[in-house]
C-alpha cells in the first residue's frame, strides 16, 4: 500500500514543502530511503524501526520504499523520523489517514517512541500556513515557537503513540493556543543603564543618533575610557522590538537552533562575537548554509569589541551586508539569503600601544606602525560606519564623582518618538525602517538642504575628501538628528553635528 504524510525541509529562513511517499510492497524485508537525503535521514530508518516496535506497533517484515520529494532538495536532518513513521503506520494499515492530506509532521523520534524537538520549526509553521495546511503536528519541546503563527492549529505530542492516537481519534486532543502579544513575555535580560557611564557627553550623544536612526557606530580611544561600557548599552536605549520584527529574528533563531523553549525572541538580539571569530562564522555559511553572528543580530545590535584585532579578511565579509541588509551564501548544491539588518556598534584602541593622543600616557608607537595599524580597517569599510567617535580618558573628578548621568529609561522616550517618525515617513515602504536604511530616492527626498548646509556639505567633502557613500551617510545622520530636535526640516546645526562624526577615518 501507498501513503502520503506531509513535512518540510529548510532552505536559510524558509521551508519547503516535502512530501514522504511511503510504498509498503511484497518483497524481501528492507528499507530503501531514496530523495536526497543526508546521513541523519538514512539513519532515521533505524531509529524508525526501533520506536514503532517500543511503541507496541507492528513493523511490517516487507519490502518498504520512502520517496522524499521534490527529489532535487538536499533533505537534512533528525526531523523526518515522525513522518515517516507515520507513513509506515499508513501504509501498513494500522492508523486512519484521514487527517494525513492537511496536517503537516515534523519531530525526532527516540528509540522507545519518544518525540524530541527539532530546530527551524517556526519557518516550517509560516510556510504551512502560507501552504493552506491545517494543522501541524510537532514535538511537545516545540509548541511555544510554532504557536505563534495565526491560523494554523498546533500540535504538541510527547511520544508517536499520541500521534497515532490523534489521527485516529483527533476531537482527544485540542491545538495550542495562538500567541501573538508581545506585552505578555517576562523579560529576564537586564539591560545596563546609561546612567552608570561616568562624563563621555559626545559619546552618549552619539549612542542617542545611533539608536535613533539605526546609525553604524565605532568608539576610538584608550584602554579603560569607557568604549566598552558604552557599547554594551546601546541595546537598552533602542526601542522595543515589533512583532513581525520578533517573528524575522525568532525564524533565524529556530533555524539556528538557539530558541531554547522560547516562542519568540521579545527583545533586539545583541550579538557580541569575539575577535577570533572566522569568516563562515560572522556571515554564516558551512556545507549546508546556517546563520551566522550578523544575521543573528538582525533587527538588533551587532559589537564588534576591539575591531582591529579582528583579520581583515574577516571584516571585510561585512561590506557587503552593511550595505544590502541582507548575505548570501552559495554553495555547489544551493543558495541561500539570510536577512542582516543590524546596527554595527565597534571599539578599537587608536593604536597598537593604545595611547596615541592620551592625556597621560605617552604613545610608544612610530608614524608606521601606526599607519600600519589603521590599516588592519580598510577605507570601503571605515566609510560604511556613519557615526566615528574619539572617547577620551575620564578626569580624576569625573571618575570619583558619584552622580549619575541621564538613565537608559529617558534616552530610550527620545530614541522612540525619533522612531515614530520615521515610521510615520516610511510607512509606504516596505523595506525601510528607520533612517539608516534610506536609498537616493528617499535622500532627495527626506534630506533636502538649505543653501547653507550645501556649502558647508561641499567644504566637509573637499576638507575631508569623502566618497558619495559617506557623503550620503552624513545626510542620514542630519535626518536623524532633526527628528530628534523634531524638526521637519534639516538645518545647518543639524549637518554641522552630523559631519564631526566622519573624522577619525580621515585622520593622517
């Protein structure tokens, strides 16, 4: 007998529809899994085996032929072990198939019959929704992520007797409930307070512009200033995630496998990888493609401390995704895209010994090794970094002053309303958000100048010798800091605070 259970396959963040063709026939006792499947799919012929005898179902001594399809698609992975199970049990008459054609399966089996969760469920749940299934069945360890897709009845199952169970007798069993309110998940991150950060009033400034607009940022300064700390606070004062942004960034976590139980990731990830990281790592990649560290920080912050101690060539994989949004990965078989809208937040020192142009501690380093050092950040991506700050070392009074700065909390009221306009400007757009993500159409027409702030524009790009890229990221700083100052137009004090943060990569 012929039976048909529906399951997917992932490609990056999105699944594909697999149809497990299961053909019960005369012949000598064996398996024969065919479809491109990887080793932990031919292995599942095992585990299959094992669990539906431990699970006190019969497994028929005949010939058996499971056929994944599309054929073409690379199919990886534990999580076809319960659809083809159940095929097995369809095709040897032993469960009603009713259900089989709009229920989709997905989960690990143990060997006693037991389900285990398996990563990349949320893409499988909104591309079944999208697909007209009506149910999804899944493991137990699996419900909180899947149940956050509207329309789609969810199923949490504990072992493959409670599948069979609920194909035979479904009004058993109701789906999980929808959750899609973003105002009812706990948070337990504890952000850090800006009001901890002692002075720095440019550097706190520039954090405010680049939480505003969605700005690329770099502190530059010596050991112990503080560049750290500041970073670190970025994420606190950025506004609240929105859900089709949390649902983006929980699609990539479940792929990833780093959901850990949770339904949906409730606040702006802050990626932090340390400087020994490899290029696949950053970007993502691997012989089939996964996430890497700035596609986890998508709609987030991405820290990259003490940038000049990351190798070149690995920093110069970002180029590209600073300026699309988004990476893609190709390989021999396959080629994916995984989105990467993130703030790059970074600290370095401003030379080898760390004290070029402190107040108290004499620099050691010659002209060329300082060229030599600055050279580890190439130009292209230097220009791509909106907002370049110099931290300076702390007085003696500010650092035994025990007053607290502005808090995270009044920041964060300021950054908002900021965001509320923008939102409000690019409403008609679909793939813009925030300031930092403008092209030359909406330059010209959210950044018109005055005649003041093009001559001062003009002389900042002969002085400073700026490229059209880096000119144009000036224009969105100024935006940004006029809807800070809630003004509609762009002013001159606007364009003259945004240019004093496109020096350091100029300095000779």
């Amino acid at each position: 007998m012929l039976a048909r259970v529906w399951s997917a396959s992932i490609l990056g963040i999105d699944a594909i529809q697999v149809g497990v063709e299961v053909d019960v026939n005369a012949g000598l006792p064996g398996i024969v899994v065919v479809g491109l499947p990887d080793a932990a799919v031919q292995e599942s012929k095992e585990r299959v085996k094992a669990a539906l005898k431990n699970s006190d179902f019969a497994f028929p001594m005949r010939r058996i032929v499971i056929n994944l399809t599309p054929a073409d698609l690379r199919k990886e992975g534990p999580s076809f072990d319960l659809p083809i199970s159940v095929g097995v049990l369809a095709a040897s008459e032993q469960l009603d198939v009713r259900l089989l054609a709009d229920h989709l399966f997905l989960g690990e089996l143990s060997l006693d019959g037991s389900l285990r969760a398996v990563p990349g469920v949320l893409p499988v749940a909104v591309a079944a929704q999208s697909m007209g299934i009506k149910g999804l069945v899944v493991p137990k360890g699996n419900v909180r992520e899947a149940s956050v897709v509207e329309g789609l009845d969810v199923y949490g199952m504990e072992n493959l007797e409670q599948v069979v169970d609920f194909l035979n007798i479904p009004d058993k069993f109701a789906p999980a409930p929808t959750r899609t309110d973003l105002s009812d998940r706990a948070t337990t991150k504890f952000h850090l307070d800006l009001k901890d950060v002692k002075g720095q009033s440019m550097a706190r400034r520039a954090l405010e512009i680049a939480a505003s607009g969605g700005h690329n940022l770099i502190f530059v300064g010596p050991p112990g200033s503080g560049k750290t700390m500041l970073a670190r606070r970025l994420s606190g004062i950025m506004p609240p995630i929105g859900f089709d942004e949390a649902l983006e960034s929980t699609r990539i976590y479940s792929v990833a496998g780093l959901l850990k139980g949770q339904d949906l990731v409730a606040e702006r990830p802050f990626r932090s990888p340390h400087h020994s990281a490899s290029g696949p790592s950053l970007v993502g990649g691997g012989s089939y493609p996964k996430p890497g560290e700035i596609s986890l920080a998508h709609n987030g912050v991405l820290f990259l401390d003490e940038l000049t101690e990351f190798k070149r060539d690995v920093l110069e994989f970002l180029r590209q995704p600073l300026e699309d949004g988004y990476v893609t990965i190709t390989r021999t078989r396959q080629s994916v895209v995984f989105p990467s809208k993130f703030t790059l937040v970074a600290s370095t020192n401003p030379c080898q010994c760390g004290y070029y142009g402190d107040s108290v501690h004499p620099c050691t380093c010659t002209t060329k090794q300082r060229e030599n050092y600055w050279a580890r950040l190439s130009g292209p991506l230097m220009d791509r970094i909106d907002l370049q700050v110099q931290v300076s070392r702390l007085k003696a009074e500010e650092l035994t002053s025990f007053r607290e700065g502005e808090g995270s909390t009044a920041v964060r009221s300021r950054v908002e309303k900021a965001r509320q306009i923008q939102q409000e400007r690019f409403k008609t757009e679909s793939d813009v958000n925030c300031n930092a993500q403008m092209q030359t159409r909406h330059l010209r027409q959210w950044c018109v100048l005055d005649a003041s702030s093009k001559k001062m524009i003009e002389a900042a790009i002969e002085r400073l010798g700026l490229s059209a890229r880096g000119t144009d990221r000036i224009l969105k700083v100024s935006r940004t800091i006029a809807d800070l100052a809630k003004s509609e137009s762009i002013q001159p004090k606007h364009v003259a605070e945004a240019i004093q943060y496109r020096t350091l990569d100029r300095v000779a």
